[in-house]
C-alpha cells in the first residue's frame, strides 16, 4: 500500500506557523497548465503568490489543490494551484519555510520530498537545495481580502 503524500499536510501546517506567529505566508509556484493564475505575473514559468490573511478570501487548502479568491488590478479573480506545482512555502519576512520537489512524482524513501529552505526576502535572491529560491515583488500577488484566510478539509 502507497503511502499519501506529505507535501499538503506540511504545506498547512507552515502556512499556520506563519499566520499564528504574524508572518506572511507565500508561495512559489511552478506554473503549468492546470495551474489557474493570473498569466500576466508568472515570469520563468514561475509565480510567487501571497497566502496572507490580507490577500486571500475563501483559501482552501487541499491535498490536491490549493484554490482561493484574489484581487488583482482590483478584480477578483479565482485561483487553483495543484499541490504537486507548489516548490516552497515561505515567511516573506524572514525567509523560513520548507521547499518541496515540483511534479507528480512521489517521493521516495531515496528522495525526500521536503527540505528546510530559508528564503530571501522579496527582491533578493538566496540559492538553497541547489534550486533558485527568488521572490520578486513583481511576481508576487499580493491582493486585498476582507476575512482571514483559514484552510478548511
């Protein structure tokens, strides 16, 4: 029996330390074609999002998807980010957060699908595992919410 995968259960729990402890949440993203974002601010095939409670509204977060409502330009829009294209979570304000393998793939035993990352800050550029963790503000969607953003099951 294949065990599920622990990526969304860890992508939770960090995207709480960090509302619990007053940091803002993001994202990177590996944009593909079932990631439904605003096409406009992907750059290198990749889009930093902000999960904050200010910038999300109706924020699920799924095993399979990670779907919510943000403004952009001042229109609302709907977003789906699958899991699987998710390649960190990160506190924009200091960086720490956990970077994860890109794909359908499960890991391995091998292959560890997580590894500690501690990003830079926006517009700052920091190497960690090997891949390239940028957030640049201008990939990085930080529209406005009237709630905050709680996952729900």
């Amino acid at each position: 029996m294949e065990l599920p995968s622990t990526k969304p259960y860890l992508l939770r729990a960090i995207w709480e330390w960090c509302c619990d402890n007053g940091f803002t949440p993001y994202i990177a993203v590996q944009v593909d074609g079932r990631t439904l974002v605003p096409r406009e601010f992907v750059k290198d095939g990749q889009i930093v999002l902000n999960l904050g409670s200010g910038a999300t509204n109706k924020l699920q977060m799924g095993n399979e998807l990670i779907e919510f409502q943000a403004r952009f330009g001042g229109v609302a829009r709907e977003l789906s980010v699958p899991v699987a294209q998710v390649a960190a979570i990160y506190a924009r304000e200091n960086g720490a957060g956990m970077a994860f393998e890109v794909g359908d793939g499960e890991a391995t035993a091998d292959a560890p699908a997580a590894a500690p990352c501690s990003m830079s800050p926006p517009n700052r550029r920091r190497k960690a595992g090997g891949r390239s963790c940028s957030a640049s503000n201008r990939n990085v969607a930080t529209p406005a919410c009237t709630k905050r953003g709680k996952f729900t099951r």
